[in-house]
C-alpha cells in the first residue's frame, strides 16, 4: 500500500513535465523535415542502439503549399487542415513510425502548431499537402472545420490585425503573428477541435507534445486544451500516464511575457541556455568557461525541471531569430561539439538534440538571405530519403549532427551518468574547465590557447577507460586516447589547445 502510494503521488507531480523516455534513455533528437519512413528506420538502427529516449518530429498535420520562395522550411507553420498528410509522409506511413519507434523504446514527440492556420494571404483553392480546400481571405477551413467565428479579429486591438508590440501581451495573444490566422481559442468548439486532433495522435501512440508558439496564446487556453487530452497509449506505456509537454516561449528577457507563465502546463524551451553557452564557447563579451560553475538556474534559467535545452534549433540555427548570431550550429563544427558535450555532460534540464540539413546559407549584409530554404528535395518536390554512407554519416545533404561520434557518445554519457551529482568542478580560471558527475563519469575542456596539462579528483572508481571524444570502446579495445584513474581518484588530462576536439570525457560504462 505505502509503496504504491509514494509511486502514485510520484506519478502524479511529475505528470506532463515527464518526458516519457524509458529509464536511462536521457535526450531525446529533433529530425527536422524528416520523413517518417527514414523516422522509422533510424528508430531501429541506430536510435534504440545508441540509447536515445525519442524523436521531435515536424509538424504532421497538412500545411499550406507556399511557391514563392519554394516551400520553405517554414510552409510547415502553416496549417489547412489536421489530417495527417505532408511532405514526411501519409498517415500510413505516420502509424507505422510511431509504431517501430515504439516497439524499440523510441518515442515519439509531436510538433504541434496550434496557435494559428495558414497566413493570411495564402490564397485559396487547392494549395495544401493534402488537397484539402481553403480559402485564407474569408478564413475558411472545411477540413477541420474552422470558419471565420474561429479566428480573433474582433479581439485584436492593433491597427494592422498583426502583432506590432511585443511589450503589449494581449497583441502578442490575440493578434496575428506575421499574418497568421490567429485562432480564437477560448472557444470551447476550437479548444475541441484542436484536442480531437492531439488525442487522435495519442492514440496512435505519440508520448508528448512541442507547443509551437506557446508565447501567442493565452496559458488559461492551453491549459483548457490539455485538460481535455487523453492519458498514452497503454500498448506502450503504463496506465494513466500523461503525455509530456513542452511549450515553445521565445523568452530571452525584455518582454513582458515570461517562461514562468506557461509551468502550470508543462515545461518551456529554454532559449536563454543556448544564446549564453554559444556566447561563452565563442568567448564574446568577455565570457569564459569558469563562468559556467553555476551554469543552470545560477544563470536566470528557468528550474532544471520545467526547463527544455538544446544548443540550437531549427529556427535560430538559421542566424537570425532567437539568441542570434552567438548560437552554435553544425556550420561551426569544433565549437558545437564542445557545447553539445557539456549540455550533455551537465545536470541542469531535459536535452534535445538537434539534427538539421544542409542548405546553401548565403550572407549578403551580414544576414542569410538563404534561411528560407526547405530540406533536400527532389524536382517534384518530394523530400529526399536519408542515405547512410559506409563510415555511417548521412548523406542528400543531412547532416544528421546526432551521428557524430562526439554527440552520440555523450547521449550515452548522459544516460550513464542520469541521477549523479554536479561534482568535483575544476577551472583555471579561464577556458579550462573540468567536472564529474558523481562517481559515474567526468568531462575535461581547454578552450584556451594554450596546452592543458593538469592532475584533477574525477571522483571514478581506479582503471582504465576509454575517451569517448577521440574515439570510444569497442570490445576490449579503445580506438582512443586512454585515461588512467589512480586508487585515490586522481588523473592526468593533457589536452593540445589545437587538438581536433579540445576535450575528453570517460564515464564507467567505457572503462577497460
Ligand atoms: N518566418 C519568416 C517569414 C515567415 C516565416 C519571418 O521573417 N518571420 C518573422 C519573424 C519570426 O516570427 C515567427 C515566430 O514564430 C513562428 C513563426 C514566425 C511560429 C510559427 C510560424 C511562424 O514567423 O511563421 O508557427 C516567432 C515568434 C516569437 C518570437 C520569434 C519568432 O519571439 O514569439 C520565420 C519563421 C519562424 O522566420 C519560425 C517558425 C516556426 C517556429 C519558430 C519560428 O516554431 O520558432
Ligand atoms: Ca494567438
């Protein structure tokens, strides 16, 4: 009884801010514009071998099909209808990647643009995934049904119908976001529409939701809406558990609505974590890597656990849009491994990682005039499929960052490590820094200028292990430089300020 209980109040307080990853399945990896057949296959290959917790995917639901420029990215943000039909697939194929996934301990995680339709000035007539019919300028959607009583035009009190304050939080709610019909949501008949589309894909199986544009509506109508959502699929998961929730609150300071609004619902993005740690690995503004002792809410963030990190994302990799030009993205190889091993490595919030396409970026006047640009295509403007070359990197211009050995073996350090202590926190007082988390695993940086040659506390159990950066364990065998831990805990770490990958990390899962 007693232990059924304690369980149940767990289960109870931990409820939509779970992320529903099975034990010491620790991260979860956006596949941006991913079809779901590659969702499926990757689920199998290499996900659940490689111990990743689930997959963001993009928006499932049908969008509006823009043509000038050519189905950019964000066509996606762009919704007709709720029917399961995009570039990423049908809903045939949808169920069966949330099944496989599923059947290998990889959930499913829904992209789910709720805040808005299509813009104002789609057009009309036939210009969606699906084919379904709509016309923008009388704001008729006969495929959900939506009519123009479902949008906020009489609430919205700028003089355009858009957003044109941000400081002014019933304009950054009621009114449109670029254009975008903004949909009437204290409306119980809309609540329900939306929360008949979220539960249709419960029940297919998915474990959670990514609320996009969670800043543009009201947290009392979020909340409605998620009241009304069924608990998981119980094939998968146990009984009345909920799904998780993270909502998208762009919340870099400076505006009147903040992260903290929305915790009753779930958790938040934390975009505050990747615009500080890429200006700290960057070393702008006079930032150093000793300063990231307190990384964590000693640096304003929002608590560890209501808290959604990741380096970048598949909007403010792009240059512009949140945090700017500090945040690290694949185009800076070096520098995004590092901050990806100590996101990684750290305590502080649920992690995604991001795993994103190629595109031809182009700056003209400091700015990528490229950044609309949709993923890799073929001329009839199919996605193209995911290919894996032989040394296992993808390619059709996927950069697929999760493969990287460096990122992949600190997702399996984070599981290895899950539940440890921040501990023996080392620096220099500049950009060399060092920390273990318990006695399970410890990570070592030199972003200095100069060679590391240091003897520190890693707080490990005596042995051999492997570096997971330089290489990893195979077998018996190390392919890397090795780490040797004396009976009292102590190591000698050299680290060339030119190295390749400036940094080692050892946990007891690759120890010889
Ligand atoms: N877009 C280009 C052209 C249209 C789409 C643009 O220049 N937009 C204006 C600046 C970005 O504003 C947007 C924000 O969220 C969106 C947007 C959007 C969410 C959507 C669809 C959108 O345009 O089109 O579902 C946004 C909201 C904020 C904020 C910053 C940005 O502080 O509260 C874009 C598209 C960006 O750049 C986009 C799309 C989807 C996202 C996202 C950004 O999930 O985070
Ligand atoms: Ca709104």
């Amino acid at each position: 009884m007693g232990i059924y209980f304690l369980l149940l109040i767990v289960g109870l307080c931990w409820g939509q801010y779970n992320p529903n990853t099975l034990p010491k399945r620790t991260s979860i990896v956006h596949l941006f514009e991913w079809r779901w057949q590659d969702i499926a296959l990757e689920c199998e290959r290499y996900l659940a071998p490689n111990g990743f917790g689930g997959v963001q995917i993009s928006p499932p639901n049908e969008n509006v099909i823009i043509t000038d420029p050519q189905q950019p990215w964000w066509e996606r943000y762009q919704p007709v209808s709720y029917k399961l039909c995009t570039r990423s697939g049908n809903e045939t194929e949808f169920r069966d990647m949330v099944t496989r996934c599923n059947n290998v301990g990889v959930h499913i995680y829904v992209d789910a643009v709720i805040n808005h339709m299509c813009g104002a000035n789609a057009g009309a007539g036939d210009h969606a995934t699906c084919g379904s019919y709509f016309n923008a300028k009388t704001e008729d959607f006969p495929a959900v049904p939506y009519s123009d009583w479902d949008f906020n035009d009489r609430k919205c009190k700028s003089r355009s119908g858009n957003i044109e304050n941000y400081q002014d939080i019933s304009q950054v709610r009621d009114c449109r976001l670029v254009s975008l019909l903004d949909l009437a949501l204290e409306k119980d008949s809309v609540r329900s529409r939306i929360a008949d589309y979220l539960n249709r894909l419960l029940a297919i199986g998915v474990a959670g939701f990514r609320i996009d544009a969670a800043k543009h509506m009201w947290p009392v109508d979020v909340k409605a809406i998620l009241d009304k959502l069924k608990d998981l699929n119980t094939q998968w998961f146990p009984a009345g558990t909920k799904p998780f929730i993270y909502q998208e609150v762009i919340d870099l300071g400076g505006e009147p609505i903040k992260g903290s609004d929305y915790f009753g619902n779930g958790r938040v993005t934390e975009f505050k974590y990747g615009a500080k740690l890429g200006t700290v690995i960057r070393k702008w503004n006079g930032e150093k890597m000793a300063y990231l002792k307190n990384w964590g809410e000693g640096w304003g963030f929002v608590p560890s656990d209501r808290a959604l990190v990741f380096v970048d994302n598949h909007d403010n990799q792009r240059g512009h849009g949140a945090g700017g030009s500090s945040i690290l993205t694949f185009w800076d190889a070096r520098l995004y491994k590092m901050a990806s091993g100590f996101m990684l490595a750290h305590p502080y919030g649920f992690t995604r990682v991001m795993s994103s396409f190629r595109w031809p970026r182009y700056f003209e006047n400091g700015r990528d005039i490229n950044d609309w640009v949709g993923p890799p295509s073929n001329e009839d403007g199919s996605i193209k499929p995911v290919t894996i070359n032989p040394d296992t990197t993808c390619g059709n211009d996927w950069v697929c960052e999760h493969r990287w050995r460096q990122i992949k073996n600190m997702v399996i350090f984070r599981n290895v490590v899950d539940g440890e202590p921040f501990s023996n926190w080392w620096d220099n007082g500049s950009n060399q820094v060092a920390f273990g988390r318990g006695n399970k695993g410890f990570i070592i940086f030199n972003n200095d200028d100069w060679p590391l040659n240091v003897s520190l506390q890693t707080g490990l159990p005596a042995g051999t292990y492997c570096d997971v950066i330089s290489g990893q364990k195979e077998g018996d065998f190390c392919t890397a430089a090795k780490v040797q831990v004396a009976a009292d805990g102590m190591a000698n770490f050299l680290i060339g300020n030119e190295d390749e990958d400036p940094f080692i990390a050892i946990h007891v899962d690759a120890k010889l």
